[in-house]
C-alpha cells in the first residue's frame, strides 16, 4: 500500500499560541515543530505564516497554519457545509478515560457533546477548540473480530442503499428497524 499512515492533517488556526497552550495542555499533545515563511514553498505565493505540529502517541500529527494576512475563516470550514461534519477525530484507550476527559473538559470550562454511540462501533465525546475547529474524543467499543468484519462486509451495502434513496427510509432493509442499526446478528 502506498499510504503508511497519516504524517498530519493541517488546519488554519486564529492564534498559533493559543492553539499550542489549548493542544498540550487541554488534550495533552506534545508540541514538536514550528517553521514559518512569509512565502508559500510549494506556491511562491507571499503570505506570511506559521506551521505548528503536534504529536501523537502513534507518531502521526495535527498542524496548523497562523495566517493573518489571508482572508477567510480561521477554522477553514466551508460554510455550507454543516458544522458538524468537517472535524478532528482522537483516539482514547478506554471508555474510562473517554468520560474521565469529559469530565476534565468541562471542569476548564468547555461545552461537552457526548457520550454518544455510534453504531456500537464508536463511542465519542464532542467540544470545540478555540479557533473552531470541532473535536471528538473518541473509543473503539467493537473489538470482536467478527463483528468488524460484518461492518466492513455490510459497508458496500449501505452505500447502495444512501445511493438508491438518499434518505433512511428504508433503512428496514438493511437494519431491521425504521430507528438505530438493529441486525439480525446482534
């Protein structure tokens, strides 16, 4: 396979300091490199900025770009697009520790979406950064091989079926319920 892992995901931020100050000491990440330019390298194009990274426990990374003299959002988000779509999404080891950072989330002050299921496949936790970027803590709460391997195989069938309808009226047909993802394996 061509593509090892993710190296990083870059964003636009309003406050590079700040950015570093909420990343390592609000979600504990390591801040391990900083370069700036006042022109783009892969473009020529003048526009002064900073790139900060930080890293992860598997070694992959987060980064930014303080761009103050460009136009546009700080989050980067694409106003059509709803606001919860376009986010970052973290892994946590343990359901215990998913609702041990929600509780440390809101202790500092910040509104916490969650816990919510998602298709016993994932539990997350939702909240916000402070240039806007939504973030979710998340845990893999399906572990069993066989049940990961029937998602992976009924994947291309709920594809099919958003690609017929667009809508989850028929749902049944899949999940046996009009509501939730009931299976027959389950």
């Amino acid at each position: 396979m061509l593509c090892k892992k993710l190296h990083h995901a870059a964003f636009r931020c309003k406050d590079a300091a700040e950015t570093v100050k909420f990343y390592t000491e609000v979600l504990g990440l390591k801040f391990t490199h900083a370069m700036g330019e006042d022109h783009v390298p892969s473009t020529g194009k003048y526009s002064p900025h900073v790139h900060i990274f930080f890293e992860m426990e598997d070694g992959s990374h987060i980064a930014f770009f303080e761009c103050p003299l460009d136009e546009g959002e700080p989050s980067g988000r694409d106003p059509k697009t709803p606001g919860w779509v376009q986010h970052f999404a973290f892994e946590v080891d343990s359901m215990e520790t998913l609702l041990r950072a929600r509780q440390e989330l809101q202790a500092k002050g910040l509104n916490v979406v969650g816990p919510t299921n998602h298709d016993d496949f994932i539990t997350s936790i939702y909240f916000f950064d402070p240039s806007g970027h939504r973030l979710e803590l998340t845990v893999r709460t399906c572990l069993d091989p066989v049940r990961l391997r029937h998602f992976a195989d009924e994947a291309p069938q709920v594809l099919a079926l958003w690609n017929q309808t667009h809508d989850w009226s028929q749902r049944e047909k899949l999940f046996g319920a009009q509501s939730g993802y009931a299976r027959q394996d389950a």
